[in-house]
C-alpha cells in the first residue's frame, strides 16, 4: 500500500542532523546512475514457495527494483519461469550475478543477463567463503572494473569497508551495497559505526545496505543510519507470511528514512519534563 499523501523530504542530512536542501511535499527520490525511484526498497526473488507467492510479495513491498539472479531463471522461456510473474514494464529488472566464486563468473553471469534483454544493469556477488558467503571484494573491484568499461551499470554487494567502497567507486560502481549482517542471517545491523563511517564518507553514489535484513525494525534501522535505500530478499521470503511481511518492510524504509531527515532528538543521560515547569501554578 502506498503513501502517496505521506509528507516527503528531500536534501541531504549532514552531522548533527542538520537537513541541507529544503523540505519537499511532493517527491524524496532515490537516484542510481541518472535513473528515479519512488521506492526505496529493492527486493529479491529467492526463496518463496512459487511464483504466485513471489508476485504476491513483490506487490505488497511497494519496490520497483526487483533482483533476479542470472543463474537461476531459465532464460529461453521454454517452461515457466520467474519472468512471467514480474512485468518488467512495471518493475525494473536488475540481473545479479549470485551464485559466483569468481570474477570471470560474475562477469560471464552479467553479459549472459545483458544478452538475453534482461539489463545492462548488473548486481555483482561474488562469493569469497562458503560458510558465511562473505564477498571476495579483490574480486568484487576487478569484476567492477571490467564490467563498467564494457558499458554496464554496476552495483557491488561488498563488505563494510571504507577502503573496499573508495576501491569500488574508483572503479566505476553506480552504488556500493556493503552488507548488514551475513546474506541470509536476518541478524540485522550487526556494525552500527562501520554504516555511519559508510555514510559519512561516501557522499558520490548511493549506499544500499544489502543483506542481513531479519524484521521490519533492521530496515528502519539501516535507513535511519542514513542508508539510501535497502535491498532484501530472506527477510521477505523467510517470514511465516511473506506477503505481510513485505509490507511491512514497505512501511519501515518509509518511517527510517523520515526519521533519519527529521533528525532524532538528543541522547540524554538524565530525564528532561515534556510539559516545562516554568509558569506551572502551584
């Protein structure tokens, strides 16, 4: 369900939650690489029990970024596939490249994608550990590079390192999406100063957090510590009711991102009154 009558800002906020810019009553879009959205949530399609129940959620998320991983949709269309339950003439595909150990898989995942009409927008993923699929970001930086020269859009799931973002950014990247816990945890944020040290920082492109979602309180969350937008897929997928879940998630990147251009009060060690005492008869 959309908020369209929702008040909306636009602008930057700096340190001491300062909002630079003006306040907006029509849009607060989220910009990658020249193109708008209205939605800061960017979604999967991973995990749900059939293609009616990915439609379903998909919907109900209010995203107009949907991710679908190359390797894992049959892409000639001889049988059904993930594609007939997403209108690309509603939603934006953007092809990820999950599923790689390598950068010359991602790469070969990413043209394959653009190949086949999907996009020449690319998430690139590639896996450096098993256990905690944990990004090889050396490999991340070079499939980057390669892949901009070649006239692609690139977004990097990559590690919370300011010195990995700054590589990514040199190399062409659209956005850097620095995870929030490992991919499929729903442990949540897990290294608050290392997002705020993200966000101070890296002022060119967007940041996503991406991955590690659990609840609806971790996306309100990652968009209070300034992200620009959150892309999830367990989180949605894995909830006992996916569909109430994505609208959940819908209505939490909303409220984060609100609460991070309103500025949150001060932390205070001792109570302040609500009502000041001054002119109180007694």
């Amino acid at each position: 369900m959309k908020h369209a009558n929702a008040p909306q800002l636009t602008g930057v906020v700096h340190r001491h939650g300062e909002l630079a810019e003006h306040y907006n009553t029509n849009m607060d879009t989220l910009v990658i690489a020249g193109k708008a959205f209205q939605s800061r949530l960017i979604v999967g399609t991973g995990k749900y029990k059939d293609g009616a129940e990915t439609q379903r959620a998909i919907e109900a998320s209010g995203a107009e970024m949907v991710t679908v991983a190359v390797r894992r949709v049959n892409l000639d269309r001889s049988k059904e596939s993930l594609l007939d339950f997403i209108d690309p003439r509603r939603y934006f595909l953007l092809p990820n490249t999950a599923g790689c150990y390598t950068a010359e898989e991602a790469i070969r995942a990413a043209r394959l994608g653009r190949e086949v009409g999907l996009s020449d927008w690319v998430k690139i993923e590639v896996i450096g550990d098993q256990a905690t699929l944990y990004p090889d970001v050396l490999a991340t930086v070079e499939a980057t590079r390669v892949l901009v020269k070649e006239g692609f859009t690139v977004l990097p799931y990559t590690s919370d390192d300011i010195v990995v973002a700054k590589r990514l950014i040199d190399a062409g990247a659209a956005a850097v999406m620095p995870l929030g816990a490992p991919i499929g945890s729903g442990l949540g944020i897990q290294n608050v100063t290392s997002l705020r040290i993200l966000r101070e920082l890296i002022t060119g492109v967007p940041l996503i957090v991406d991955a590690g979602v659990g609840t609806a309180s971790d996306a309100a969350l990652a968009m209070e510590l300034g992200a620009d937008a959150v892309l999830m897929n367990s989180g949605i997928a894995g909830a006992g009711n996916p569909v109430l879940m994505a609208e959940a998630m819908q209505h939490a990147v909303l409220a984060g991102r609100q609460a991070y251009l309103a500025g949150r009060m001060p932390r205070k060690l001792y109570a302040t009154a609500s009502s000041p005492m001054e002119g109180i008869s007694r």
